[in-house]
C-alpha cells in the first residue's frame, strides 16, 4: 500500500480531514491528490469569507450541529496560527412585512442553538449599521471573518499528510481490503480506504470508484461585486433567507482586508468550474441535462432562476437588490470583483438537498454536499470524515 487513507481533493475539506487523521490516529499514512496547482482553488477560495453562527439551520440538522460547533474552533485555529480574523457579528434584516415571522423564528431557532441574539427596532439598527433602513432586525453576536485560503493553506501545512497538487484522477478501482487510484500523469497509488473530498467534482468522483451517490451536483455560480464606499458598511448585513431555498441571498460583508463584498446571486453555471457566462462546457451541460433531477428542479423553481438570472445580466436588477438593505448604494458603488462556483447537490426528484450529505461504501466515504457553511465547519466535518474513514481502516488490514 502507499498509503492508509487517500484523499481526494485539496480544498478545506480534503486538507481538514487530512489534519483530523494525523489527531486523531498518529502515524496514519494519508495522501492528498487536487487536480490544481494549489491548495483552496474552487469553493474553498472563493467566498466571503464568513464565519457562520449557525443561526439558520434546523436543530438536529449536521449543518446545525457542525456550524455552532465550527464557528468557534475556526476562529480558535486562526488564533493558534496567526491567522487573520475577527469578531464582527451581523445583522439579519427583514425589509418587508411578510419577513417578519421569518425573522422571529431565526431568533427562536438562535436561542435554541445557545447562540446570543438581539432584536432590533428601526432606531436600533442604526447604532450598528447608520445606512441599513429595514423594520427589524437581529444582531447576531458570534459572527466573524477569515481568510479561507489561508486557513487551508495552514490546514495543509500542518497535517502532516503528503500532498501532491497537479494530479487529477481519472481512473480508481476497487477489491476487498484496497483502493487503487490512476491521474492523468499515469501515477498509480494504493490504499486501504479512499475519502473523497473533491466538491464540485464529487458525484462523478463517487461514480468513478463504484458508487452511485444518487444525486448529481448542479454548479451554481456566484458573482461579487465590491463596494467602491466601504464606508456604508460597518461589518456583516444580510435579508432574511427564503426557507425554500439553500441560498442566503445577495448581502454585504466587511472581509479581512477592509472592503466589502456584495453578493452573491445564484446562476446556473454553464460549466462545472464556470467562473462567468463565457465559461461553456458542453459534457458539463449535457451531463446535467440528463439528470432527471435537473428538469423537475427547473419546472418547480423557475421564478426563482429568472431572478437570479436577471440580476446576473442586469447590473440595474442587482443594484436594486442592494439598495433593498442600504438605499444608499448606487450602481456606480458597484465594482465587478469575481466570482465563486457553488457545489449544489440535487437529487433525483429535484430536491435542492440543503443538509451536507456523506455516505459510505466499502472502504470509500464520499462528501457529497457541502455547500457553506462548509468552510466554517470544516474541523468538525473533517472529524467525521477521519472518523468514518478509520472505522473502515481494521477490516481493510484484517
């Protein structure tokens, strides 16, 4: 064997669970393989960099579970390695009358969590957030902000593991007891048991070693503005979600550097790694548009996508989005400033699947949906994922 445990993909996940092995089982061998040239290239690198409460997510939910767990080991991780961080908390704000019961329930759902909210008035808002002008509003406590690529940069330092970028997987096989995995470059490298980590690659992943995920992931792309007057902005403003979807909606967030991200929207990507319209892969489309999954989430939320697609086109559509939580904001404070490309798992009978998803098979754990807030919870999820994959370990070595 070269290896114990090998890890496909490199993104926080991959490097996390990585770390977590070297903890919890010293002297495990475990290998990394990412197609890219670095570490944190797709999801991982592309976000806001937030630090979520877990305020939204349904107790008893992993994400419930992993998020208020994870928001305070990741900001804990930063410390311990001098990572850039902090402490901003954020406002949720409803900005329509048919939000309000939504706003409430988040308080309640926050209460259950343990985690520290306040309700504020219109008066109140102001004190934390002069230009936001919306009905009601929560100030959640524990909220923070980081560098995502950085943490996986020390995540990957610090695991002990071996990595090697550039080694895109094309073929793996399976017999009792090992696991053997071919690149591009015609590498051969065996193991006991394979993690797969690989996001926005991880259905087709799955299918490669013999294991039918029953979902396939529908890349969506994200798109960020930054705004030209950071000054309107203290720290962290988002709308109250819309339950029916695993979307937060467009918002504003002060990162690490001092500016502020705005953003995202939710398109459909044209291309698994479709950065911007212009990106096109036609066995990425057609492999999506085979999905039965992909047909009955399109007829169930059209209105939805047309939203979302007319803001990505519109640069007006967007900024009215905007100027919904600061009415100050002008399209001219608008300044493109790149994208991110979400990994949205979608099951057979169209259900956007909102919980992260990890199964199992014999000697394989495969993630299989994780969308944010997986990078706040990447140290918890990478114990699970480590834990699973040790389990499998003895009857392996028998």
């Amino acid at each position: 064997m070269d290896c114990d445990v090998l890890v496909i993909g490199g993104g926080i996940l991959g490097l996390s669970t990585a770390h977590a092995l070297s903890r919890l089982a010293p002297g495990t061998r475990v290998v990394v393989l990412e197609k890219e040239a670095g570490p944190a290239r797709h999801q991982s690198g592309h976000n806001s960099g937030v630090v979520h409460s877990g305020i939204y997510y349904r107790p008893g939910s992993l994400k419930a579970r992993f998020a208020v767990r994870g928001a305070a080991e990741m900001l804990k991780f930063c410390a311990e390695h001098g990572l850039p961080h902090e402490v901003t908390g954020k406002l949720i704000v409803a900005t329509r009358r048919a939000e309000l019961p939504r706003l409430h329930a988040l308080v309640q759902r926050g209460r259950e969590h343990g985690i520290p909210v306040r309700e504020l008035g219109p008066a109140q808002i102001t004190e934390y957030e002069p230009q936001v002008r919306a009905l009601a509003a929560i100030h959640v406590g524990t909220t923070g902000i980081v560098d995502y690529g950085r943490v996986a940069a020390q995540l990957a330092e610090s695991s002990g593991a071996e990595i090697r970028y550039g080694a895109r997987v094309e073929r793996i096989g399976r017999r009792p007891g090992r696991v053997a995995v071919r690149t591009a470059a015609g590498e051969v490298l065996r193991a006991r048991v394979l993690v797969n980590c690989a996001g926005l690659q991880s259905d087709r992943v799955a299918r490669l070693a013999g294991d039918e995920p029953g979902m396939r992931i529908m890349p969506f792309r994200g798109e960020y503005f930054e705004l030209a007057r950071p000054s309107l902005v203290r720290g962290l403003v988002y709308p109250v979600p819309d339950p029916a979807f695993p979307f937060l909606g467009v918002h504003l967030a002060r990162g690490i550097g001092g500016g502020v991200h705005v953003g995202p929207n939710a398109v459909p990507a044209l291309a698994r790694e479709g950065y911007g319209w212009g990106t096109v892969r036609v066995g990425d489309v057609a492999s999506e548009l085979a999905w039965p999954g992909t047909w009955r989430m399109a007829r169930r939320h059209w209105r939805y996508g047309a939203g979302e697609i007319r803001r990505s086109l519109s640069k007006a559509a967007f900024t009215e989005a905007v100027r919904r939580l600061v009415p100050e904001v002008s399209a001219a404070d608008l300044v493109p400033a790149g994208a991110g490309v979400r990994a949205q798992a979608v099951l057979r009978d169209g259900t956007l699947l909102d919980d992260f998803l990890i199964r199992e098979g014999a000697g394989t754990v495969h993630v299989l949906n994780a969308p944010s807030p997986a990078a706040t919870a990447a140290l918890p999820i990478g114990r699970e994922v480590a834990r699973r994959a040790l389990r499998a370990l003895p009857a392996h070595a028998a």
